[in-house]
C-alpha cells in the first residue's frame, strides 16, 4: 500500500510541473507582423506556454539586405547577448519567469530602448 501511495504522489507531482508563460508577437520593418511587439504596447500580445527546457525571449535581428525583425516568445538554449556576422547583427534578451518578456523585464526595456534608437537611424538613414 505504501508503494502505492509513493506512486501516485510521483505521477501527482509530475503533473504539477510548472510550464513558464511567454509573451508572443513578430515585427518586421518591412511591415508584417505587429508594430507594437517592437514599441512595448504589450496591450493585443499573445501569450504561450513554452516546453519544459524553454526560457522567455526577445529577439532583435537587423540586416542591411533584409528587414529589421523584433520578436518574443518561447526558446531553448537561449544565450543573451548579441552576435554580428557580416552584415547581420542578433541579438537576444533571456529571462525564465512568467511574461518576463515584456517591456517590465530590465534587461528587455534596455534592448527595447537600444533597438528602438537602431530603428530610427535605419529609417533617417534609407
């Protein structure tokens, strides 16, 4: 009966396994996607439950061929920081707290204000 009790406590508690709710949205320069991804008006965001090895992000990419791209959601392996190849620079903001990839996160608002500066260099620039 013991053996019992232990098993249907494990399978309980596997149940009861947290999955971390993530902001969700895609903005591209170009003009698809949600302008307000970019800009913090987190108002008509989506949300999603990542998978268990996923953390909250923010990604930021920009190409001088392609469109400026902003997006938010789920990723595994999320390393922050950014990298530049070439012509192309990504970079990415992680957290692993409920909607912590909203404009609220400290380490999104400051890339959110950094991209946001990068945006209109881009467009003074074209």
């Amino acid at each position: 009966m013991h053996y019992l009790l232990t098993a249907a406590m494990v399978m309980f508690s596997a149940r009861a396994v947290h999955q971390l709710e993530c902001y969700t949205c895609v903005y591209e320069s170009g003009g698809s996607g949600n302008d307000t991804c970019a800009n913090g008006d987190n108002s008509d965001w989506q949300t999603q439950l990542c998978d268990a090895n996923s953390v909250c992000a923010i990604r930021f990419s920009n190409d001088e061929d392609i469109d400026t791209m902003f997006a938010r959601g789920c990723l595994v392996n999320c390393q922050e920081g950014c990298v530049s190849s070439n012509d192309n620079e990504i970079c990415y903001s992680c957290c692993d707290s409920d909607l912590c990839n909203g404009i609220s996160n400290t380490s999104a608002s400051v890339l959110l204000v950094i991209t946001q500066l990068f945006l209109v260099v881009l467009n003074n620039n074209k």
